[in-house]
C-alpha cells in the first residue's frame, strides 16, 4: 500500500534581474515667429516619464515620454527665455523567462546636449536609459503531509505571497491657478517641477482610495523695475481616487508610490492682456503592488521506520511581509559664481540621480548623485544657472538584515533652501527622503517528493538499543539515524526538548 501524500503549492517572487535599453533624444526645433533669436543658451533639461507600460507573455511594451526644455536668452535683453517640446516613444523589450512576470520601468537621464545652430534654430542630443526589473511568480509543488509505512515527519512553517497583483493607472489633477495680487504679471513658465506628496490609502468596499497632495514648484518669467526678472510660485493641489482593484482585504499589505507622468500648465490672459492665472492640468501614474502573506506548514525532512527511503528536496525561498521605512538626510553644497558676486537669488532646486542600495555589514547602504541648481542674476543684470554634482551616502539598520533579503528603495530632494556664505558664494541645503520596503527572506530545504522502497525492510530482531548523544545533538537525527520516531526516543529517556543539553547515554527503542 503505497503512502498517502498531500500536497501544496508555494509561490514567492523571484528575480529575473535588470534590462537596459537606451532611448537616443534628438531634437531639431525652429523657433517660431513669436520667440527672440538666440544669442546665448543657459541650460537644456530633459525629463523623462513612463506613460503606460503592459506585458504579454516575455514581451514588454511601453510608452516614454521625455519634455526637452531649453533656456536661453536673446540679444540685448536680460529676459529668460523658454523652449518646450514633448517627445513620445513607443518602445518593446525581451523579458527574460517566466511566469507572471512584473516590471518596475526606471528612466535616468544619461546625458543632454544643445546647440544654436543659427539665431533661430537648436539642436539637442541626448540619451535616456531605461531600466527594467523584472520580477516572476515562482510556484513549487511541495509536500504537506505524508502517512503510512512508519513514515515521520518533520515540518516547519513557511511564509509566501498566496495574492500578490500589480497595479498602475492614472490619476487626473486639474485646477486653476491664481498669481497673488502683489505678484507681477507671467509672461512665460521656466520650470515646473511637479511632486506627489503625503501619500495616504484605505479600503472603500474592497476597493482602494488613494489621497495625497500634488505640489507644484514654478519658476516664471516677468517684468519687474523695467526689466526682466524671475518669480517662484508654489501651490498643493489634493488629489483622491478610488482605483479599479477589486477584492482586497484588511490583511493585505499595500504599497503604493506616485509619480507625476506630466503637467501642462496654460496661461489665461485677463481682459488687459496680462497673464494672472494658470491652468494645470497634471498626470499622476500611481503603482499599486498588493501582497496577502500566508503561512503553512510544510514537510522539510522525513524517513520510515521500516523500509529505506529516497527524499527529493527542492529550496524555497520564505518571504515575510515587507517592512516599511523612511529615512531623511540633510545634504548641502556650495555653488561658486566665479566671475563675479550674484546680484540675487531665484530659486534653488535639487535632483536625485543614480540612486542604489545593498545590504552591507548588516545595515542598509543607501549611495547616489545629487545635482544642485541656484538660478542667480548676475551684476550684469543676465540669468545664470550655477550647478553642481555631490554623491551622498546613508547608512541605517530597520532591524536585524540578511543576507537573502530584498530591498525596495526610491529617494527625492525635498525643501530646498539657500544662504549666502560668501560675496560669490552661494550655499544650498536639501532635506534628502528616502522611502522603500525590506522584505526579510530565508531559504529553506523542503520535500517535494519521498519514495519508499517497500522490498527492503529494516531489520527489527531487536527491541532497544544503546546510543550515546552529544550535547547539542537533536532528537531528529538519532531517531532518523537509528529508524525509530522521535516520540519514542524522548519517552524512553525522559527528554522535556528536541535538543539533547548534555551528552549521555540513551535508550532507542525501536519502532515496528
């Protein structure tokens, strides 16, 4: 009679690593009428989002959208001036093999060029990497329970996603903007930097309510004392919306990151002409990974009393419910104007880039590129942009770490301030937030399989025998070891614990 099995399936992610692709930009633009001849070129920003993306089978497709934004000024006048195009690719790429595959698409600037190839005409060269993680649905067919033909057990408890489904949809912010009233009137937008903040979620009938607040940084062009100038503005625009996910629970774990896909913004002219109010109309693509944890008891060893036996293992590995975590860092730099003192400061901003993290003498290193921009007026009445590139490096411990575990991390620059520290020195400070998740793994040896051969029998002309165990030596692998079953082993001699405390003498009964 053949033993009887019951078995179950486990399921946990499993990373298939990272694809880069790389998107070539290239922009040929011919001012239009109503823009000034270029005379000198300030700065050339490129911002690169993903719109959508889907998979099918190991094929990927997506939509990349990057804003080419060019700032520069005209002869004989110290107004900045703004040129903005929008770049839309459609790409596809191979994923690796497997199984209910997801993506985490990441595109990074690589570098951007431009050039006035006449008064009236730019050129711009530059490159987007894209990096895409990949990540599938492993499933393991393991054993539960096994019985019959003297057969023990030893089982241990295991930890894996039984739901986990991924989520990205869009969420529409449209609002009107008002200038204050002692604010000069906008003639155009120079930069605007849009940032989804004090994210916040529940559950609404099952289905999931996203809340949270769009912040808008703009800095405009104006006219001020007869000549031309720069204005930041600042507006927290909410935002709440109930996503299309159905079936969720109390117990899931949800995570949920938001990244602003776009934001156009449209002047309105009053009756006089002067441009008092602005229209924004912003994309927010939100991702939603949800993970319902189980835990079950699974057969990692096992033997028979009677007959010899052959165990299949396979490895699995145990995921607990990630942990989530927030650090922030102050960083500063100072920027240098090194032909001369600034006549004042317009803004000041920070961007993040090439941001990585490992698990490193049991703390969490966090490691990247942070850009700094002051946008200053010289003595000579003209915009300059001052910039610099600092690494940062964090280090931080959630908890106890190892060295199977996974990390999820994403970092912006938040609050921006500048002080003067010098006649020509100019000194910025940025709150640096980092934000992710450490999920905590093990790998474990379980059964997927056990044969007994029931033509070979153990010999049993005999009731007890004589073992002596070493201190530290489990009760396991002397029942498994003398084919017997541990119950016995630890009532003949009186054991409390799995585990022998001092070495000694034993009595193995043996087990038909």
């Amino acid at each position: 009679m053949e033993p009887r099995t019951e078995r179950t399936v486990l399921s946990t992610a499993d990373p298939l690593g990272t694809t880069l692709q790389e998107q070539g930009i290239e922009l040929d633009y011919v001012l239009p009428d109503y823009y000034p001849d270029v005379c000198k070129l300030v700065k050339c920003f490129v911002t690169p989002s993903v719109l959508s993306e889907s998979v099918s089978g190991n094929s990927l497709s997506y939509e990349l959208r990057a804003e080419v934004r060019i700032l520069y000024c005209s002869e004989h006048s110290n107004m900045l001036q703004c040129v903005t195009q929008t770049l839309l690719f459609s790409r596809t790429a191979e994923l690796p093999a497997g199984e209910e595959l997801s993506v985490e698409i990441l595109p990074a600037v690589d570098y951007v060029n431009a050039r006035a190839v006449s008064r009236r005409r730019l050129d711009v060269r530059g490159a987007v990497t894209v990096r895409i993680r990949t990540v599938a649905r492993k499933r393991l067919e393991v054993l539960s329970n096994l019985s019959g033909k003297g057969i023990q057990l030893r089982k241990t408890p295991v930890q894996f996603p039984a739901k986990e489904l991924h989520s990205a949809q869009s969420i529409i912010v449209s609002d009107d903007l008002e200038l204050g009233s002692t604010q000069p009137a906008l003639l155009h937008v120079v930069r605007c930097e849009a940032r989804p903040a004090n994210l916040s979620k529940k559950l609404v009938s099952g289905k999931l309510m996203v809340q949270g607040d769009l912040r808008l940084q703009i800095l405009y062009a104006c006219e001020r004392d007869g000549g031309g100038s720069l204005e930041p503005l600042s507006f927290t625009l909410p935002f709440s919306q109930l996503l299309d996910m159905n079936e969720l629970d109390e117990q899931d774990d949800i995570r949920i990151s938001c990244t602003a896909a776009s934001c156009d913004l449209k002047p309105s002219a009053e009756a006089n002409g002067d441009i008092r109010a602005l229209h924004c109309e912003a994309e927010l693509r939100v991702q939603c990974h949800v993970v319902r944890t189980v835990t079950e008891q699974v057969v990692c060893d096992a033997f028979s009393t009677e007959h010899p036996g052959t165990c299949k293992t396979v490895e699995f590995l145990s995921a607990d419910t990630p942990v989530p975590f927030s650090e922030m860092q102050i960083t500063s730099a100072k920027l240098t104007c090194t032909d001369g003192e600034p006549d004042c400061v317009y803004d000041a901003w920070c961007e993040v880039r090439n941001i990585s993290s490992e698990i490193s003498g049991g703390e969490i290193l966090l490691t990247g590129m942070q850009m700094y921009y002051i946008m200053i007026r010289d003595r000579d009445g003209m915009p300059r942009l001052l910039e610099r590139e600092e690494p940062f490096e964090h280090r931080f411990s959630p908890g106890q770490l190892g060295g199977e575990d996974m990390l999820s991390v994403s970092a912006r620059s938040e609050n921006c301030t500048y002080t003067l520290s010098g006649a020509s020195e100019v000194t910025v400070k940025s709150e640096l937030r980092m934000e992710g998740c450490v999920t905590h793994c093990s790998r474990i040896s379980v059964l997927s399989d056990m044969e007994i051969q029931e033509n070979a029998d153990y010999p049993h002309d005999f009731a007890l025998k004589l073992y002596y165990g070493k201190a530290g030596e489990p009760v396991w692998d002397i029942a498994k070891r003398c084919h017997t079953s541990v119950s016995a082993v630890m009532d003949e001699n009186d054991l409390s614990q799995e585990t022998l405390t001092e070495a000694g003498m034993l009595l193995i009964p043996i087990v038909n």
